[in-house]
C-alpha cells in the first residue's frame, strides 16, 4: 500500500496538488510535522518502504521513480506471498 504524508502544507493546497496530480492512493495531512521528527528526517520528499512487521526496510531522500520501486520495492513485495 501506498501511503502519503503531507507535513505542513494546508488541507486545501494538499488537496489540489493530489487532484491534479491524479493521485489515487491515501494522503494524510501532518500539520505538527510528527511524521519528520518520528523518522528523525527533514529532508524532503523522502520515501520509506515499512514491512508487515513495521520495519522501515528501504528509505530514500529525493524523487524516486516507477523503475527505482520496481528494482527495490518488488522484491520485498514478493518475500510476502
């Protein structure tokens, strides 16, 4: 599952940005930016892929691309079937 957090921006340009975009997947709004300090991270955009067990597996600062989760991600979707 994919999942979206949004620190600090408004309700209504997250919600713009997501229209636009065409994103389909949940987006949660963090106005108290918990989610940086949680992950001890204030690089943005970052991305983490979390297993079953809540183990941050993969993490990465920066963009990140559909080939970059297909070479990363899809191995640790198939350990699970």
């Amino acid at each position: 599952m994919v999942i979206a957090i949004e620190s600090g921006k408004p309700a209504d340009q997250v919600a713009s940005f997501v229209k636009n975009y065409g994103m389909t997947f949940p987006v949660w709004l963090d106005p108290q930016i918990t989610a940086l300090e949680i992950f001890q991270n204030w690089n943005l955009p970052s991305s983490y892929a979390i297993d079953r067990d809540g183990i941050v597996r993969l993490s990465w600062t920066g963009g990140i691309n559909q080939p970059t989760l297909e070479q990363y991600v899809t191995p640790l979707l198939e350990e699970n079937k």
